[in-house]
C-alpha cells in the first residue's frame, strides 16, 4: 500500500476520480447547492489531499479518519457542512499534518487533475 502514497501523481491519476468542472457545475445546480463551482473543486483536492498525507485508503475507516482531518483542519468537505461529507469523524494521527502541508498538495492535486 506504501507504493500508493509514495507518488502523488501515481495517486491521483490510478486512484482519484476525475471530476470534469462542468460535471460539478451541473450537480451543483441539481442539488440546488449554495457553494460554488471553484469551492467544489476545492474541496475535492483538500479532502484527496487529506487522504494522501494521512496515507488513508478510500474505505470506510479511511473517510471517517479524513472526516477527523477535515475537521480538525477546517479543510474539505467537511466545514461546508455535515451534508457534504456523511463519515463520522473518527480520531487518526496527524502530528505531521500542516495547514501548508494541505495546501500545497491540493495544490498539486488541482494542477494535476485540472
């Protein structure tokens, strides 16, 4: 599993859904959500960011360990609203976690993907 978090570009273009903006543009608009396009798109790389830096899988316990993340760091999916992210947070590591640790991997992760 190491091999997975070793390579972000490994990570995000073998294990992260592509989101085309006019996709997330449209289900916004579906779903009547208040949030932005460009806040979407944020939210999307800081939560995968999440899941690189704290190496969590895409399981059940990887998203609740990254629900905790996000909302320790006020980051993802989660400060916009429980309705965005559903996993009950539950306490994982993160003393190696930083804001910019955050940001510049979902930096990364939006120059990569967008």
């Amino acid at each position: 599993m190491d091999h997975i978090f070793s390579d972000l570009q490994f990570f995000v273009q073998y294990l992260l859904e592509y989101h085309p903006r006019d996709n997330i543009s449209e289900e916004l608009k579906l779903t009547e959500s208040p949030i932005t396009t460009d806040v979407a798109v944020n939210a999307w790389a800081e939560h995968d960011a999440l899941h690189y830096i704290s190496r969590q899988p895409f399981t059940k316990e990887g998203e609740e360990c990254v629900a905790y993340l996000e909302k320790i760091f006020n980051r993802g999916w989660l400060p916009l609203g429980e309705e965005y992210n559903t996993f009950t947070p539950k306490e994982c590591e993160c003393s190696h976690i930083t804001q910019e640790l955050i940001t510049e991997t979902a930096e990364d992760i939006h120059s990569l993907m967008y």
